[in-house]
C-alpha cells in the first residue's frame, strides 16, 4: 500500500531548472515608462535616456494600436548609449502575441538567399496572424499520474496516466516529454486539466469538485470545478498566433509544417507569397483571423547597401507592412554600394520616411546607476570604492569596457577568496586587459614591430 | 435528393486506380481539395479501408483520418515521436462494413453484454455507446448517411458482445446498397481505363 502511495506521488520537479544565461542586454525587461508614458530615471533595467525612452513609449503605443502600418524609426546615437536597449526595452513590453523580429544589418548578407529575400523574409516574420484552428484536445478529471523512474537513475523514464470524464475512463501512455511537463505543472490525481494533443500543452482548469474534502488545506486560488463530460478526446477550436512567413513555409512546400523544423526554408515564390495575401486578406473580411503587425529590429542597418534601402522604400509602401525600427551608430559616411556620403550612411529619400530618435552619452551617475544594474544580474558584490573607480573607466574608456571588466574582477575575487570587489581587483584587471584606447596607444607606439606595417593605409575601410 | 448530390460528387472527383496486392486501391480528389482514398478486396469486393485527407485552414497537409479499416500506425508507433498516447489495454474503435451493413468493432472492453447500451441521437445525427460501469462512451456519426444526409433509424441498430470485443451493426439502407452498387461497376470500369498508367504499376 505504501509503494502504492509513493509511486502516485509527482516527485518535485529537480531536473529541470533551467539556466539562464546572462546576455549584453539581459537586464532589460521594458522601457521604463510610467502610464502616461512619463520615463521613470531608473526602472525596468533601463537608466537615463528620458526623452529617447519617451520617443519609444509613444512608438510603442502606435504599434499595441496596430492601426498603423508601414512606419519606420531610427534610433541613432553614439556607440553603447542604449540603442539597442531600448529596442529591446520596445519588444519586452510588447508581450508574447506581438511578433518581434530582430536581425543584425550583415543577417542578410547570404550566398543561399538573395538580400532583398531576407529582408522579405524577415518583413513576414513580424506580422503576425491570429486565427482559429480546430485541434483535438484531451479534457478530464486526472483519476492517478504513475511514474516510474529507472532504479539506476538514468534512463527513459515511463508514466502513465489515468483520466476520467463523467462517462469514461482511459489509460494513456506517456512520453518523456509528457512527464516532464507533468510534473513541471505539478499535476496531481483530482485536477481537471486540458493537453492540446498536437503541441502537448498542458492547462490546469481546477479541481474536480469531488476532491473538494480531500484537504483542507488549499490556496484562495484553488478553483473546483465539475469533471467533464461525454467522450474524453474533443475537437476545440483553438485561437494562436502565426507568422506570414511561417504560412508561406507550409505552402511553399509539400511535405509542409515539417519543412518549419528543418530550417532550411530557401527562396519562396512571389506566386506563393501573393496567394497567401489573398487568401489573408479574404479570412480578415470574413472575420476569421485578424492581422496583427508587429516590429522588425534591424540593428547595425549601416551594414545595408543601397538595393536593401530601395527595398525598404518600397517595402513600407504595403498595407501588410511591421513598424520597422533601425538603429545606427554610424554619422555622416557613405552609403554602401554608391559612391555618395549621407547622414548615417541612409539614403535622404528612405531618412525623410524616418522618425529619429537620438540616445545620448550617459551622465557619471547614470553610467554608475548601470554599473550596479549590471552588477546584479552578474551576481556580482562591488565595493562603494570599487563601484567609484568602475564608473570613472566607465565614462573614460566606455561603458562596454566597464561592463565588461564586472565579471572578470568578480572571478578575480573569488580566486583570493574574496567576497566583495575592492579597488586591487579592478585594477588588477584593468591593467590585464586592455581597452580601445590604451591598445591603439600601445599600436603608435610598437607599430614598428608588428608584421605588415609598411602599408601606411590610412584607415579601414567599413562602411 | 441528396444521395445525387453525393454521387454526382464522386463522379466529377478525379480518380485513379491501381491493383496492389490483392486490392484494388482508388484514390478521389475532389473539388475542395480533399482527398479520398479506398480499399477494395478483389475477389469479394468488400471494402477494406477508407481515409480522407484535407488541408488545415493554414494549408499544412494534413494526417490521414481512418473512416473505415484499421490504422497502421495504431500498432507500432513509438512513444517518443509522440507525446501521449493511448494504452495498449485501451479499447480500439474501427469500422469494418459487410455488404449489408455497417459495422463497428470495439476491441479490449472485457465487460459482459449488460453493461453496454448503444442507442440512437437523431437530433444530433449521431451514435452513442455508453457504459453503465462508466468505463467507455463513444459518440461517432455514420458518415455514409451524412454524406447522403439521409435519416438514422434506430431500428436498423443492433450490437453483440463476444470475446472482449463488441459489435456494432447498422443496416444500410436501400439507396446506399444501390449508391455502392454502382460505384463498384463504375470503379471496375476505371481499372480498365488506367491500366495504361506506368507510375502506378511500379510498386
């Protein structure tokens, strides 16, 4: 009886905390605004950047709006003042239904695919398209959840689960997934719970009414509702969200939704691409879907050349077009691919459709207040010392510099055994690691002993 | 009446034949886009299998939905590719008509006769079987009659129990017996007319 007990029992979840690794921009979780779209100075891992962040806000509502189609923006500043934040700052306020699509400048660029295809591609990937599928869905009372885990420890795990609905019972077998989101869920015998038979997800409904004496201790948002009745396998209509793209996959090819998976998507016929509009357009007249815009991110959009910026030109010209947004750190250069000069190496035509929005350089106490953003999510200890020096290179060198030297003399610290970052620290990896200025420094003046500095070039060429 | 409609339907699909190992398999492709592909036995002309494939609304292809016959995958199909699936214990449903009438079979279900009541919905045009010991409950439609929108007739209904297994039976009326009559002269012609198709011989 008491094997019985202990096998009926979801075992907690062990397995399955994931980690998550620390990006550049990984701080970042909106833009910062209050709800008359006023910036707050420090909020959401965004710092400083008041009337930019503002810009973005009311961008941001223009876009939730979706009325508007075929907008772009830039968002142009110097070096590491935030650019990229802020797009980011835009696309975790958006929240999951909201396509946002993000692609470096040089994406593009690819011997498979012609640029003005990737760029398509990436136009259809930020629109997004809400519509009604039927799926079939497993709806019941769970009656017991078995798992059975190898007595080695490793190996398949097997499960099996019974459910009931007010007429039946049935038995189903388990895949591994299956029992990892199971037990993820923390699904016990008495919860009435939904799994979409196709994606396997999972959804909890409540309680089953007739467990309502089990325990009596229960959370206020424990919900009881009645077992369901009838057959337990339904066919529901369900609402979700897919790229134009990801429909222009399916019918592109026959083998069809696997062709998602296999990545290599390759050309897509216009023939394709105008069907799939028609047919769009028609569901939206008929009321079954509704067309959901959202944004392309094309970062270090310097890097297109003149082809790309006449696609885009006309590109925002179509009614089935995302709010494109762009960042440059780049001023007045040549544009790539023509001979001429223009402010942020834009075509004038393509910069007249723009709205420009210009980051600044960090103040001393914003820089500091990001620092210890930084620090935080790095899991870093720093001394009010270590915290004054770090911000002092951080507005002489640059801010990436400074960021960068968090986590080095965090290790270092902990290799003296130390717990909390003191000046010796920085400055011990201060002087192992060169910044962008001390380095060319050390070029002028060794320049003679490296290999190939006959050739006096005067600068690299990278627009 | 709508037996036509049905008929004209399948007249105007485009079909191909083949004789595959003691069957004769045709497929119809329909106006609409569905597809329809039947089994026939050679030497007794009973039906074997019949699926019907459509596109989903976004236009994947989409799987085979077994109407009458046994599904291969059902056996051997390995939990990893799926996410969840039936026990083995659990009670197969399959349809495998005779001549005369439709029949379902329901596997595994080792409860004695009492327990089933198999009754007809007419509002809903549909079967329900169900279990007084509530261990099974089953709604399906003859998709014969709904394809002829003819009316369901619980007096053509009966069910027997033996070995674990419980039978089903459904009289067919008088216009499906002359609809599948007919069929099966005109499918019998067809095979004479593609016999010259190469790609079909192949396998």
């Amino acid at each position: 009886m008491a094997g019985q007990m202990a096998t009926t029992k979801v075992p907690e979840v062990r397995d399955i905390t994931r980690i998550e690794r620390i990006g550049a921009h990984s701080h970042i979780r909106g833009l910062g605004l209050d709800d008359a779209l006023e910036p707050r100075q420090v909020s959401q891992g965004m710092v400083g950047q008041l009337a930019s962040r503002r810009a973005a806000g009311v961008i941001l509502e223009m876009i939730k709006d979706g009325h508007i189609a075929g907008r772009a923006v830039l968002i142009a500043g110097q070096p590491g003042t935030g650019k990229t934040a802020i797009a980011m700052g835009i696309a975790q306020s958006l929240g999951p239904d909201t396509p946002f699509t993000a692609l470096a400048g040089s994406e593009i660029f690819s011997l498979e695919m012609s640029k003005t295809e990737a760029l398509s591609q990436a136009f259809r990937k930020a629109i997004g398209v809400r519509i009604k599928e039927e799926t079939e869905i497993i709806e019941g009372e769970v009656v017991e959840i078995q798992i059975d885990r190898p007595a080695t420890g490793t190996g398949a795990k097997v499960g099996k689960l019974t459910l009931k609905t007010t007429e039946m019972e049935t038995i189903y077998d388990l895949g591994n997934k299956m029992i990892e989101s199971l037990s993820k869920e923390k699904v016990q015998a008495g919860d009435v719970i939904t799994i979409d038979k196709a994606t396997g997800k999972i959804s909890k409904l409540g309680r089953s009414f007739t467990r309502a004496r089990d325990y009596d201790a229960m959370g206020a948002q424990t919900q009881f509702v009645q077992c369901p009745e009838g057959e337990l396998q339904k066919r529901k209509e369900v609402v979700h969200t897919v790229s134009l793209h990801e429909i222009d996959v399916i019918n592109s090819r026959t083998q069809g939704f696997l062709a998602l998976f296999s990545g290599d998507t390759g050309e897509i016929k216009s023939e394709v691409r105008e069907q799939i509009n028609a047919k769009v357009s028609e569901w939206r007249e008929e009321g079954k879907a509704e067309i959901i815009p959202g944004v392309l991110f094309i970062d270090e959009v310097h890097m297109l050349d003149m082809e790309c910026f006449s696609f885009l030109n006309r590109a925002l010209e179509s009614d089935l077009s995302p709010v494109l947004i762009m960042a440059t750190n780049r001023g007045i250069t040549r544009i790539r691919g023509t001979n001429y000069q223009s402010p942020h190496g834009i075509p004038i035509d393509l910069l007249d459709r723009l709205l420009i929005i210009a980051t600044s350089p960090y103040t001393e106490k914003e820089t500091r207040q990001i620092l210890k953003i930084r620090c935080e999510e790095e899991d870093v200890e720093l001394s009010e010392e270590a915290h004054t020096v770090l911000t002092r290179i951080g507005l002489e060198t640059s801010l990436r510099y400074a960021i960068q030297l968090i986590s080095t003399a965090g290790l270092v610290c902990r290799k003296r055994r130390g717990t909390e970052v003191q000046v010796e620290d920085i400055k011990r990896v201060y002087s192992l690691f060169l910044d962008e200025s001390r380095s060319s420094q050390y070029m002028k003046e060794y320049q003679d002993s490296f290999l190939f500095n006959e050739a006096q070039t005067t600068q690299m060429d990278t627009s | 009446m709508a037996v036509q409609s049905w008929a004209e339907q399948l007249k105007s699909s485009k079909k191909t034949a083949l004789i595959n190992s003691g069957k004769r398999k045709v497929h119809y492709l329909f106006a609409d886009g569905k597809e329809m592909a039947e089994e026939y036995d050679l030497k007794t002309d009973d039906l074997i299998v019949r699926k019907w494939r459509c596109k989903s609304t976004l236009g994947a292809q989409g799987q085979w939905q077994i109407e009458v016959g046994e599904s291969l995958t059902a056996a051997g199909a390995s939990l990893d590719s799926e996410l969840i699936k039936e026990n083995c214990s659990c009670p197969v449903f399959m349809r495998k008509d005779t001549k005369t009438s439709f029949q379902w079979r329901i596997r595994n279900l080792p409860y004695p006769k009492e327990v089933f009541s198999v009754s007809v919905e007419p509002s809903e045009r549909c079967c329900i079987i169900k279990t007084s010991n509530k261990k099974y409950y089953k709604k399906f439609s003859i998709s014969d009659l709904d394809r002829c929108q003819l009316p369901l007739d619980c007096s053509a209904l009966s069910f027997t129990h033996a070995s674990n297994t419980l039978i089903i039976s459904y009289k067919k009326p008088k216009e499906i017996l002359t609809l599948e009559h007919e069929l099966l002269k005109e499918l019998k012609k067809l095979q004479g007319t593609s016999e010259g198709d190469g790609d079909c011989k192949t396998q």
